[in-house]
C-alpha cells in the first residue's frame, strides 16, 4: 500500500512537471506573438507531421479550425518523414475544404541554403496564423525550434506547442494518469488556444466513386451484396506492436466457420504474410493487401461489421470510417495514447512487470502483444458483433483522472 501511495505521488508529481514546461512554452509563445489572435484571418497554416495514423487523429481538429474560420485558406504544412510513406496527401485526398496541403521531406532542406528557401516559400504565403498540432513525443527542444520556425515565416500570430510525453516514471503515468486518445488530445490542444470544436466530428471524407470502385472490387472476388466480413490488419510499423501472424489466422478461421468473410488489409510489404494468412483461413478469406490506396482501404473498412488489428493506422481509419475495432495493443507506450476513437471498439492490451519501456527493440520477446490469445480477440470480436457466445469481462481501468495543463 505504502509503494502504491508512493507511485501516486510520483504520478502527480510528473503533472506538475507537465504544468511547469507547458507555462514556459505558454509564456515563449506570447513574447513572440503579444496580440490577440486575428477574428477574421486570410490564410491559415497548420502543421501537422506523420504517417495515416497520426493524419487521421488531426481530421477533428483540422476541421474544427474550418469551422472557425470557413472564409480562410487553410494550408495543412506536413511530411510522411521520406518519400514513399503514406501521409496527409493519400488521407485527405476527398477533402474539399483544404486548400492546399505542403508536403516536403526532412532530407530535402537539410542544408542552409534549401532551409532558408523553404522558409522563403512559407513567407510568401503572408499567413494570418499558424497552429501547430504537434506530435505527441515532440521533445522540448523540437518544440521551443518549431515555435522558432513558425515565427520566421512571419506569421501574425501561432499556437499550438505543448509537451504531451515526459519519459520519466514511465510505470507511474501509466497507472495514475489517464490520457486522452490522440483525437480528444488535439481538439483538447485546439480548445485550448480559443477555437470552439463542438464535440468530435470524426468522418473521413470518401468519393463516392471511390466507394463505387471498392464494392466492385469486392463483388469481382465474389462476395454476396450486404456479405457480412470481418477485416484483419495483421501489420503494424512498430515490429513490437505486431501480434503472431498465425494466431491472426487462426481467428480468421473462426469467424468463416460462424459464416463471416474474412479481408484482409495491409500494405505492398504485408502482401506475402498476407497471403499466408489467406492461405490458413481458407476460401471466404480476401487477401487486399498491397492492392488498394489509403482511401481504399478506409472505404472497403466501410464494409465490414468489424475490423480486428494491431496498434496500426487501419484502427485509426476504422474509427473514422464508422467501423468498430478489436485493437490489439502492446504495453511499450503510455496507457491510453493511441487508442482507437470509436465508442464500440475494444483494446486489449496486457499489463506486464516490464510495461511503458519506450524501447523499440524488446529484450523479453515482446511479452506484452503475445500474452494476447486467440480466444481473449474472438471473444472480444464476438462482444462487439453481439454473437451468442460468452461475453468477455472487462475491467476498467482503475486510474485517477487528471488534466494535462496545455498551453
């Protein structure tokens, strides 16, 4: 009992930390831009990094900026990290209220001269303001340099920049603090800064056309209209967040038995250890891996009843898409953080002695995503699918709430 205490105190200490480096930034923020911000903006920038995952997470708060301000030009400033990863342009390419989204690559203005034509690029543009909806293990450094940045494209007025992961009492935050997902974190960040989001408006926009393409794609391999299917992500980036992909077959097999189809999604890389699967599942399981865009993928998600995936951008396109999820979750980040957006869906994520380690490489085999069974994800599938078959118990989660002081 004395150690728990001890914990929780930590806990809470770390917040106090949060608060602390949250008002530096506050206060570096206002030196650079004293005025108020601008009630009727021309152009708005906002700057946005990462993969699918991270992309789709922003799709609230970048449309609740919209909202605020539908007169303005927005700009989504972004990179995937290096060409070839998908990013904002295969996310947001049905978006119609985004003016223009700036793609560029870290390997490209690493030098002096193409840095300061890059920032030359971005003055021209003459923004009103510009948001930054930072990653969530953006350092303190990166952040204090982004805020620099933005100040050098001359901006009138920015905001944006908060610390969100401290890697100290890892274990204790964990177990102490509840995080938002990452959604809720960002209209939480927009919120903050003085922009009404009127709830989460989580909807990915699809072509219809494109939705069209999908649903005959999936009639060509011979699904019956309103088929019922379940779909399988078995990839993931992280190699630690990747349940076995046998034990992905294995489910599979389950659900054609119950008289489900099986999908199955992923990218050019996953094709082969997607087709393994196909082979183990049998005859009612698609292999669509490697065939379909970003979009694609959202819409054929569309279709199903339920997706079953690891920590993974599909999770997050599942959310937007409308479609619950069983999400299969490692423990090596904090509690919380990246879990899906859907009031439906399901994490099951094993407590292990060694949780919230942060390391990308694990020297126990990954113990966290493997404790995971079979029957924990098909009993959790067949909770969400209302199957008759013995509900899972789950627990909630025992931990004190508390509030991350945001700029």
């Amino acid at each position: 009992m004395r150690l728990r205490r001890r914990d929780a105190l930590r806990g809470r200490a770390v917040l106090s930390l949060y608060a602390v480096l949250n008002g530096g930034l506050r206060l570096a923020r206002f030196l650079l831009w004293p005025r108020a911000r601008p009630l009727h903006p021309r152009k708005i920038c906002v700057y946005r990094v990462g993969n699918v995952g991270d992309i789709v997470c922003s799709l609230p708060a970048l449309a609740a900026i919209h909202r605020e301000y539908p007169a303005a030009a927005l700009t989504l400033l972004t990179t995937s990290g290096r060409k070839g990863l998908p990013g904002a342009k295969d996310v947001f390419q049905d978006v119609d209220w985004l003016d223009r989204i700036f793609e560029y690559y870290p390997a490209e203005i690493s030098g002096p001269r193409a840095a300061l034509s890059f920032i030359s690029q971005l003055r021209s543009q003459r923004f009103d303001i510009f948001i930054e909806l930072p990653n969530d293990m953006a350092a303190i450094p990166t952040l204090f340099r982004n805020m620099l940045f933005a100040r050098l494209t001359g901006a009138k007025w920015a905001a944006g920049w908060t610390v969100n992961t401290l890697r100290v009492a890892l274990q204790q935050q964990s177990e102490f603090i509840e995080f938002p997902n990452e959604v809720v974190r960002l209209l939480q960040l927009v919120e903050r800064i003085g922009i009404s989001t009127g709830g989460i408006e989580f909807t990915l926009p699809i072509a219809e056309q494109r939705v069209r393409r999908t649903a005959s794609q999936l009639a060509a391999f011979g699904l019956p209209e309103s088929a019922p299917i379940v779909a399988l992500g078995h990839g993931a980036k992280r190699p630690g967040n990747r349940w076995p992909a046998a034990r992905f077959a294995e489910v599979g097999r389950e659900f054609t038995l119950r008289g489900y189809y099986v999908l199955i999604l992923g990218t050019e890389a996953e094709r082969e250890g997607a087709e393994a699967i196909r082979e183990q599942v049998g005859d009612r399981c698609i292999n669509l891996a490697g065939t379909t865009g970003v979009l694609e993928a959202a819409a054929a998600i569309r279709f199903c009843r339920l997706l079953i995936c690891n920590d993974s951008g599909l999770q997050h396109l599942a959310s937007a898409v409308g479609t619950p999820c069983v999400a299969i979750f490692s423990y090596w980040q904090l509690r919380g953080k990246w879990w899906p957006n859907h009031p439906k869906s399901i994490v099951l994520q094993k407590a292990v002695p060694c949780h919230t380690c942060y390391l990308h490489a694990c020297p126990v085999g990954d113990r966290c995503v493997i404790e995971t069974s079979p029957h924990d994800v098909i009993s959790a599938a067949c909770y969400i699918l209302d199957e008759s078959t013995k509900p899972i118990q789950r627990e909630e989660p025992k931990f004190a709430s508390f509030n991350i002081p945001l700029p």
